[in-house]
C-alpha cells in the first residue's frame, strides 16, 4: 500500500482520542466484558500505533466478531434494543480500529464514532452531556481534517481549523432549531426496552419507598405561576393503590373497572386554583404527577377514574406538561356501590390482631370521621418511630408492625392506616408520590427528589367525599414540615448509600449556591431546548412576527438560512484573503512572482511556487543556485509537514535568499 494511503499518524492519534471520550459516558451501563475488551483493543491499537505489534488477521478478527456477538445476546438476553445496539457499535468501534490501515477505513471510523456519540441522547439529554458530546464531536473532526493531512503529532492546527467549522455551523443551527417545523415523526420506535424503571412503582410493599428514598436523582421540577404553596401542602398524587393482593397495594387496571366507573366523577371546582407546570424525568412508566383535583392544560393527557394523570405513551424522555389543580375541590362526594366493596377489601384472614384493633378502636367512636382522628391519635401516642432502616416483617406484617416493631417508614403506616380503615368498613386507599420538594430561590422552581417519594391515605367520609389523610405526619411532623433530612437528622441515615451526592452537603453554603444555580440552568436547558416544541416555536414566532401564516413562516426560514450562508461564505472568503497575506511564505513567493513578471517572465495558472522557480533557474542561468533554492524552500514551507519552530526557520531562509537574489533581463 502506497504510504499516501495510509492513516496519518496526527489522524490516528485523534481517533484513538476519540475512541476513549465514547466510551465514558457508556461505561455504567455496559457490562465489564466490553469495557475490559475496548480496553484490550485501546491497547492492541496503540501497540500497533508504536509499531510494535501486528494488525490481527483475518481469522482473529472472525473470532473476535462471533465472540462479541454472542457476549452480547448472552448479557442483555437479545441483540435487539436500545442498549444491546450501543454495545455492539462501542465493540464496532473498537474492532475496526485494531484493522485501520488504510485512509479509508479512518473515514468509517470516525463516521462512526459521530453515529455513536449520536446515541447517547437517547439516554441522556442533560446539559453536561450536550457540553461532553460537542467536545467528542470537535475531536472527531479534528481527527477528519487530520485525516487530509500529514502533519506532525504536535500540529494543533486541524484542532483550531475544527474549532473553526464548528462554530460557523452554530448560525445554522440556530435557524433549523427555532425556524424548522417540529414535524412529529412517521412511526415511533420502541426503545429502552433494557432500562430498568424509575421512580415510583404502580405496586407498593413494605420497604419499597424506604429504598427509594436513599436516591437523589431528580425525580421533576415545577414552576408555578404565582407563589410557590407551602411545602407541608405539596403533595404530589401520582398513583391510586385500592387492590391490595399477596401483601402487596396496586392500582386497578382499566379492563379490572366496569364500563360505568372508567370515566371520573364530575367535580366542583371550588377555592383557589394552581397553575404550574412540570418537567417530568425518563421513567419509562405512563403516569404523572398533580397536586389535588389536577386537569391538565394540554392534550393528550388522560385523567382516570380516581382523578389520577396518565399519559398515554411510556415516559422515555424528559416531558413537559401543564397542570391546573383545585386543592379545595371535594373529589368524588357520591360513592357507587362497586366502588365501596372495592375500596373496603381486605384479604380472608390476614392480620387478625389488626382487625380486633379496629374494632376496639371505632366501638368507642361515634362516626367515621372520628374514628379517623382515633387512629391517628394511636399513632401520635404510642411509641412508633419512622426510619429509613425498618425491620423485615413476616405473614400478617400489619399485626407485627403495628403491635411488636412499631417501626417503620411511610409506606408501613399508610398500609397500616387502610387496613385498620377497611377492617371497620371505611372506605380507604393508598396514594403514592411525592410530598414537597426544594424550592430554588435561584428561579423559584420546585425541585422533586427521588428521596422525597411518599405515601398516604385518602378515605371516603359523609358528604366529604375523598379526604387526604398522611398518618406519617402523625408520627414525624418534621418529615411533612422540613423534609426527610430534617426527620432523619438523628438517625442519620438520609442519602447514607450516596456519599458524593451534594445533597449531603447543603450546608456548606458555596456547594450549595453551585448546586442550585446549575439547577437552574438545567431547568431552563430543558424548557427552551429540551422541551421545545411546536407550539412553544409558534407561540414564539407570534411573540416576533404577529399572526403568521405558510408563506411568512417559509420565507422567513429562506431568508434566515439566506443570510446565515451569506455571513458564512463572506467569513470564508475573507478569512482566505487575510490567510493568503498574512502567510510569511506566500508574501515572499509573490514578492518574486512580480519580479519575474517585471522581467518578462511568464507566469502559468496553477504552477507551484517550486516548479516556477526551477523553471526560472533554466530561464535565468545565472541566477539557478539561488531559484533552485528558492523552489526547495518554498515546496518545504508549504508542502512538508512541519513544527512551528521548524516552520520559522524555513520561512527566515526564503526570505533572505529571496532578497538576495539578483535578476536581469535576459541573463
């Protein structure tokens, strides 16, 4: 193979760069065989790279693409999906560039690595990954113009050159993102299917919270219109559990309600309303989160039976949405008898000690509501403890929680609350969300932690209809008042397991304000970029234009794609004007140009700077050894990949040798 078809070093030495910046962002969730085998091959290429080992034949690299593939089906159970398909492009990635010789295997290479890094948008859109992947994105061009050069190791400039190009894209960005019409997409693709769920789950156990509360990952962010509502009142509804089955509370599928209940008792909107908005994180679950009587702003979102949101399609990335709730509002004043039975089951035989309680309880009571006030009472007065560390409870858990451990977290007293509800025949369910939230004096954004997940009751009373009822601000006020931090400040056990979460350290005050502002920025990341859609980019296009119509919308996009290629192509041409002169070499060569011209030298279109002067040296013989050097010059400092040190030795010597040259006419 010719040596001008090969991989410039510079070039490789970008790719390999390269190779390492897509990994990274992948290296959590792809099993330790790819990661231990990109490795191996990292280390195979820079071996070959130094020349001191071979490229694998072809034999080797069968074996290594049979042996991937079937790691790959073994550990993710299929090579279709989401994330068996990024492993099998990381181990492409890898495998190819043990075999890239030639020029073009480098341009496969580094088309894939754009597609790879491409990739990562589909598990993450935070800004910190937009600002990592426009690194990898500048080093794989970087690693592209080296690839048209031979330039040596140390040679930046394919670096500054990429730099250049990048940012004479950004214009054009610009007008594609805000101008281009959010077109919704012909067929949706399944992906993610791998990923495991986030968040809260529609099946809710003793302990199942208490797990989830050790996580700091924002679960979503709200915005209010007006004033942010004290957090003690932020109780974010999420799901309505009413079955309870094999010990564990879950909601009740459409197909499990008769016809007559799927639709949602009408409401009176009474009191204050809530106007706010929520970006909610990936869960790939359906539904989302509202305050008390919550109506959704925007179609498409669907409110079930029990007045809880649902979106119709899995949660697979950052959504927005916006919400009006009446805190105030009576949910469901009339009760159907299948609704009753439903809301008063409780399993033949389980927990017969709780059931003796109940009725001990509510035969001192005079109606529902007092009996109500009685439990809760149970809960303030004996010696129960709310911890994030319960003890494991056997058969009958409600007997042995509520009688011997007397210890546990939220989701253990809102199961003991339905159980004692249900055991009289109250009607009673549990609610699973999240209750409060941080509120960001940067923005006055309400941030909803993963670690702020809770559950609560909600019983039918006379005339009342559905009441709120959290018997765990019974037992630990502080958790409702101050948050899970300020309850489990004794114990400390909040965020044990997540040592470099900042969330522990909101009391040193600088890491704090770094952690809220850049909440801030993210909130707005995902507003105005992540959540930009048709209609925010109409409403926008009104707030500049008015009215719009087809033909204003198509010619204000001609017109600004017009004048970004126009600002674009005058920066180009001048930037070649201004690099023609400023190159010392080129300064010099025309120099002699016009005086070979003077002399009646004829110039031709298109001849190099050392074929004219070797032509010249035949011209003017008398004159040979100094144009002979001139031309050796000229070809070394335009052509020769050099250092910049070197570069400015050559270029002082054409300079000296052109202004002692001596011409005459006809000599």
């Amino acid at each position: 193979m010719k040596s001008a078809d090969l991989i410039p070093r510079n070039a490789l030495a970008w790719i390999i760069a390269a190779q390492l910046l897509l990994l990274l962002p992948h290296v959590l969730r792809l099993p330790l065989w790819i990661v231990l085998l990109y490795g191996a091959a990292f280390f195979w290429r820079l071996q070959i790279y130094r020349g001191r080992s071979a490229v694998p034949n072809r034999w080797l690299k069968l074996l290594f693409i049979g042996a991937s593939m079937a790691g790959i089906a073994a550990s993710y159970g299929s090579v279709i999906g989401l994330e068996p398909t990024v492993a099998l492009l990381l181990v492409a990635f890898a495998l190819k560039l043990l075999e890239s010789v030639a020029r073009k295997d480098g341009y496969v290479v580094i088309f894939l690595g754009f597609f790879i890094c491409i990739t990562e948008f589909l598990f993450s859109q935070d800004l910190l990954i937009v600002i990592y992947s426009a690194v990898v994105v500048w080093v794989l061009t970087t690693a592209l113009i080296a690839l048209h050069r031979s330039a040596a190791i140390d040679d930046t400039g394919p670096m500054r050159l990429a730099a250049v190009m990048l940012l004479q894209a950004v214009p054009l960005m610009l007008v594609l993102f805000f101008l281009f019409p959010r077109i919704g997409p012909l067929w949706n693709v399944p992906i993610k299917t791998q990923a495991a769920k986030t968040g809260v789950s529609d099946m809710l156990r003793p302990g199942d919270i208490s797990s989830l509360a050790q996580s700091s990952d924002v679960a979503f962010r709200a915005s209010f219109a007006r004033e942010v509502p004290p957090v003690s009142s932020l109780y974010w509804r999420g799901l309505v559990m009413s079955r309870i089955d094999e010990g564990a509370w879950r909601t009740v599928s459409y197909f499990e309600t008769p016809p007559a209940e799927r639709r949602a008792p009408p409401v009176e909107k009474t009191g204050e309303s809530l106007d706010y908005s929520v970006i909610i994180e990936p869960t790939q679950q359906q539904w989302l989160y509202g305050l008390r009587y919550a109506e959704a702003r925007q179609g498409g979102i669907l409110q079930l039976p029990d007045y809880r949101l649902l979106n119709p399609v899995v949660l697979e990335q950052e959504f927005r949405y916006r919400v009006r709730s009446w805190p105030e509002a009576a949910l469901g004043r009339d009760i159907s008898p299948w609704r009753r039975r439903l809301e008063t089951q409780l399993p033949e035989g389980s927990n017969p000690r709780t059931r003796a309680l109940a009725e001990s309880l509510y035969r001192d009571t005079g109606n529902d509501a007092e009996y109500v006030q009685r439990v809760l009472a149970l809960f303030r007065q004996q010696p129960f403890r709310y911890t994030l560390q319960p003890p494991l409870l056997d058969n009958n858990s409600m007997d042995q929680f509520l009688l011997e451990t007397r210890a546990g977290f939220c989701e253990h007293y809102a199961y003991a609350f339905a159980v004692l509800m249900r055991a009289v025949g109250v009607p009673a369910r549990v609610v699973s969300g999240y209750q409060g939230g941080e509120i960001n004096p940067v923005n006055g954004t309400v941030i909803v932690h993963q670690f702020d997940a809770h559950a609560w009751n909600e019983v039918w009373l006379e005339d009342r209809g559905w009441v709120r009822v959290d018997p765990t601000a019974a037992v630990s006020p502080a958790r409702i008042e101050f948050g899970l931090e300020n309850a489990m400040r004794e114990e400390g056990s909040f965020l044990s397991s997540s040592l470099l979460s900042p969330l522990r350290y909101r009391g040193i005050s600088w890491i704090n304000a770094l952690r809220l502002r850049y909440d801030a920025v993210t909130y707005q990341w995902q507003s105005w970029v992540v959540g930009f859609d048709g209609q925010q980019q109409i409403d926008v296009l009104r707030g500049v234009f008015g009215e719009i119509n087809a033909r204003l919308f198509v010619g204000v996009m001609l017109a600004s794609f017009g004048s970004m290629l126009g600002l674009v192509a005058a920066s180009l041409f001048l930037r070649n004007r201004q690099g023609r002169h400023r190159d010392p070499a080129l300064r010099h060569i025309r120099l002699l140009q016009t005086r070979l011209r003077r002399i009646g030298f004829d110039l031709r279109p298109g001849e190099s700077p050392g074929a004219m002067g070797r032509r010249a040296a035949e011209r003017f013989p008398g004159a040979s050894d100094d144009l002979r050097a001139i031309a050796r010059l000229a070809d070394a400092a335009l052509y020769r990949p050099l250092g910049s040190e070197q570069r400015g030795k050559m270029q002082r010597s054409l300079r000296r040798q052109v202004r002692r040259l001596r011409l005459h006419p006809g000599r």
